[in-house]
C-alpha cells in the first residue's frame, strides 16, 4: 500500500523548513538573535514533522477506504441527439469524513461532454455516498465509458497516490431516430401516386369477406350460417399475403465510424434503417437485420409491424461505436453469406450497405456475390451507399468540410462501379430516404 504513495515538492519544502528549526534551535549560539527562541524553534520543527507523518497517515488510511468503497454504475438507455447520464455512486463506511479526493473518468473522444466534467474533486462525508454524474451527447450503438480513476490527496497537499481505478465500465446504448420528414413524405407520396399496399383476395389465413361459391372452391371454405339464411352456398375469402420481407445488411469495421460528427457511415445508414424500418412496420412486412464484422455477426430475425421495427433498432443500439475494429475476413464472410441463404427468401428485397470508404472494387465484388446469392434464393437486391447531406456543408468547420467533400466524392465512386456491373445502387442521404422508400414500394407492387 506504502508503494501507491508519493511525496509531493510540499513535503520537501516543510522539511527543510523542519530542519532549518530543529538546527538552530540545537545551536542557539550560532544565531544569538534566537537563543531566547531554541526550545520554541525545535518544538516547532518536530511538529513540522508529527503533521507531515499524520498527513501520510490519513492519506493511507483514505486510500484504503475509498479502495474498499461500494462503487455503483449506471449507464442510460435513449436516442441519438439526447443527453445520456453516466453515474457512479461512491458509498464510503469510514468513520471518518475522506477529504481531498481527485476523480478522473475516461470516455471515447467521439463523444461529447455536454454536462459534468471529466474531473471532479470530492468529499465524502462519514458513512456517506457522493453521487458523480457526467452527462454526453448521444450517438448510434453502444459506447464503453470508464474506468473511474481516483487520486488521494491529504489536506495539505504533502502526499499524492497513483491513479487507482475504483469505479468499473458504464455502458450507453443509444438508439437510432427515424427521419421524421422523410418518413411523413414517403407515407403521403405513397397514398398520392396510388402505391399504397391494399388488401387483396387470395390465399391466406387474414379474413376478407364472404361471396357465393365458385367451382373449384375448397369445401372447407364454405360458411355454413350463411349458406343456411341466403339458400345458397356461400365461401369466405382470405386476404393473400402481399408484404415484402425486408433484409438490411450492414458491414460493421473501422471505415463504419469514421466522418464528420455525428455523420458516420453507421450513423447516416442507422437513420436510413429505422426510418424504412418505420415506414415498413405499417405496411405489415417482415423486417430483419444482419450485421457483420470481424468476429461480429447479429442477426435480427424477421418480424412484422412494432416487433420488427424495435428489434433492428436495438440491434443497431448494441453495436459498439469503435474505430479499432479491424474489417472482416475470409471467416466473417462466409458466415455471412450462410446466414444469408438462410434468411432470404423468394419475394426479400436485400439492402446492402457500402461505405464511402470502401475500395470500389472491394464494394463491387462484395455486393456481386451477395447479389448472385440472393437471386439464387428468388430476393432482389439495391446497393445503398449513406452519404452526408451536401447542404449542411456551410454550416461546418474546414475539416469536417473535407471529410464530407470525400465521403460524397467516394459513395458516387461506388455508385458508377455498381451500375456498371448491373447492380441498382443509389446514393443515400437523410433527405432522399423518401426516394429508397419509393423504389422499395414499388418493387412490389
């Protein structure tokens, strides 16, 4: 424990002062101006020395409490754009108030500290907790916040321990939003231009109506209540299945989060997402969600209407935001493309997400194979490539004006490469989103 202790430059400066008091207090002779002082000098300096070894003394016994300290973490759950709280209680048993402690929290620097600080100096009082509470700005998927650091200090400033950490990982998932213009005009375009899905007689298990029986009905479809009261055999009709099974397919490496803030390839293709995602859960179709990396593969199954809409944005909210993670292998793509041959069937429409960043070739073969296998299993598919809006470019610093400029650049590079192997692709940002929703309507109509 002795070893986590420093002494600071304040301790050097009081010994010296100590022996300065001590040595002329024992040689009253030297100075005659204080010889009438020696006993007073030398009670002087060993004080000097008693205070220093009781400072060293509460600085131990205060590094020992706050080491056995009752540390709790909490981490929020909400939307991109919100603030999100961090917070670590810090309960002490001391008998004892434990002064002069100095908090450290580490957090990514893609986040923003929009409340708090990131250092805090602190008192707990006897059997007390102290709450520290820091508040950030949230961004799409998961983010690992801490450890929390503390340094021990006595009330003079004499001793100093080293970073200890005592609080663990808090942990913030942030869910993404929906565009909610592009989502209003998509529904009203849809109802303008008569594309919206209606029910349709056919097979199924949905009711419809009822009408008089045809040849070639199924006897069991006949209603024998109204065959009884109309004098004629009567058959229900089902309403035939006509939603589309929708599969997002999102590449998850380093090239994902890097750009302007806040408009990362995850994060614009994240909005992209929930907001067809919304637009989907109203029509009734089957929403499903595959995310793969290096050593990453989430699949969300399909599912209709709220259930499918929640389950691809919570997947989105569990992906951690890194830009150390390496891009996939042979391995991850394989798997990949098993999984897709699993959950793609006849009808699916694939959304396959390219990043700006990516080697156009690389994107092309990728979106190739995948598109090859997904014909094979009867889906279609559209490359969409999420690119920041160019309008908002005045509104941004040089760099982030570059970084923008590049992105845009890449994704039409990606886009001419695709369309030249055949394969639909379009350039996505929050303000055309309506316009992907509009293909994707009228694909299966």
């Amino acid at each position: 424990m002795y070893q986590t202790l420093r002494s600071t430059e304040r301790l050097a400066s009081l010994f010296l002062i100590a022996a300065i008091f001590i040595s002329t207090g024992s040689f009253p002779t030297i100075l005659l101006d204080f010889a009438g002082y020696a006993r007073f000098l030398i009670v002087a300096g060993v004080f000097l020395i008693l205070l220093s070894l009781s400072m060293m003394g509460y600085a131990i016994y205060t590094l020992n409490k706050i080491m056995g300290s009752e540390i709790r973490v909490g981490g929020d759950i909400g939307f991109e754009g919100e603030e999100l709280e961090v917070s670590y209680s810090i309960c002490s048993r001391s008998l004892y108030p434990l002064l002069f402690i100095e908090l450290m929290l580490r957090y990514p620097d893609h986040l923003r500290l929009v409340r708090g600080s990131g250092r805090a100096l602190i008192a707990i009082p006897p059997r007390g907790c102290v709450v520290y509470r820091a508040w950030f700005e949230g961004r799409v998927g998961r983010h690992i916040i801490g450890p929390l650091r503390a340094v021990v200090r006595d009330p003079l400033g004499l001793f100093r321990s080293d970073e200890i950490e005592i609080g663990g990982l808090a942990e913030l998932r942030v869910f993404p939003r929906y565009v909610a213009t592009s989502y209003r005009k998509s529904r009203a375009l849809s109802r303008a231009i008569g594309i919206m899905r209606s029910r349709v007689a056919g097979g199924g298990a949905e009711f419809l109506s009822v009408r008089e029986y045809r040849e070639g009905d199924e006897p069991r479809r006949v209603v024998w209540r109204h065959t009884a009261r109309w004098g004629k055999l009567i058959v229900k009709e089902t309403e035939k299945e006509v939603s589309a099974g929708i599969v997002y397919i999102v590449p998850i490496d380093e090239r994902a989060f890097k750009g302007p803030y806040r408009e990362t390839p995850f994060e614009i293709s994240s909005r992209i997402i929930a907001t067809l995602a919304r637009i989907s859960s109203h029509r009734g179709d089957r929403i499903a969600l595959i995310a793969f990396g290096k050593g990453l593969l989430d699949i969300v199954t399909p599912a209709r209407g709220v259930e499918g809409y929640r389950g691809v944005v919570s997947a989105l909210s569990r992906i951690e935001f890194t830009r150390e993670r390496e891009q996939p292998g042979e391995e991850d793509y394989l798997k990949l493309l098993k999984s897709i041959a699993r959950h793609i069937g006849g009808g699916s429409i694939v959304l396959l997400f390219l990043y700006p960043a990516m080697d156009p070739k690389h994107a092309s073969r990728l979106a190739e194979i995948v598109s090859k296998l997904v014909a094979t299993s009867g889906g279609s598919i559209y490359a969409v490539i999420p690119t920041p809006d160019a309008e908002t470019l005045s509104k941004k610093d040089l760099a982030s004006k570059l970084e923008t400029l590049n992105m845009i650049r890449g994704s039409h590079e990606i886009t001419r490469s695709l369309l030249k192997r055949g394969i639909s692709a379009t350039p996505v940002s929050h303000r055309n989103i309506s316009k992907l929703a509009t293909m994707i309507e009228l694909s299966t109509v």
